[in-house]
C-alpha cells in the first residue's frame, strides 16, 4: 500500500527556488547553505485497489486481470502518480492495456495525469513512436 512514502526534495541554490504559494520565505535573513523539503505521502489509493500494482511488478498478470474483472484498481495511482494504465503502458502489456480500455464500472480515466502532466495517452503515444 502506498502509505508513508517519503520523498526530499533538495535545491544549492535556495535564493533562485521560488515556492509561493505554499511557502513564502521570512523578510529576514537568507538562505545560503541549501534547501531540502521532506514530503511525506500519507494515502494515495487504499490497499485493496493498490494490490494491482502488486501483481503487476511481479509478473501475475493474471492475478491483475482477475482485479480489472472485479473493477478493482482500475483508477489505481501508485506513490509516483502512476496510473495501472500509465503502468501497462510502459510494460507494453497489450493484455492489461485492453482490459484496462474495455472497462465499464469504473472506466479507466485515460486523462488522468501525473504531476508532470503526462496523460496515459501521451505515454501510448510515446511508446507508439518508439
């Protein structure tokens, strides 16, 4: 399950690192030694719906199948803003891409995106001109 996944994110330059809205830096004083912001991600997708990652890195894609059949982890973000199709994708896995695009309840969300704005469909897109 993706629970208390911690990420840091350091900078050398922290006068040229601009974080408004969510920080603003005090009037005082300045930054010379560095930067490091720890974020701590406390739930994304809960355990049972995460389980289809599970059986994806692991090769049971059987298993992940069963799940799409039971509409469980169709919509499934993992602790990197990937997405079960984003995942596929990447796996160029045609059984789970299809399975994931023939579902009805839910259906898979193809405009999901993640932090850097990549889609599902940029990444087919991607992987079709490689």
């Amino acid at each position: 399950m993706c629970k208390n996944a911690t990420r840091a994110i350091s900078w050398s330059s922290p006068s040229k690192v601009d974080l408004r809205p969510l920080f603003v830096k005090a009037s005082s004083g300045q930054l010379s030694d560095g930067l490091t912001i720890t974020i701590r991600v406390v739930h994304i997708t809960d355990a049972d719906n995460y389980r289809i990652f599970d059986y994806i890195k692991s090769g049971n894609i059987s298993a992940a199948l069963d799940m799409i059949d039971e509409h469980k982890g169709v919509n499934a973000v993992d602790e990197w803003g990937q997405t079960t199709l984003m995942t596929a994708v990447q796996m160029k896995s045609l059984e789970l891409i299809s399975s994931l695009l023939n579902t009805r309840r839910p259906r898979v969300n193809v405009n999901m995106a993640k932090s850097v704005r990549e889609s599902c469909c940029c990444s087919v897109t991607n992987w079709l001109i490689d």
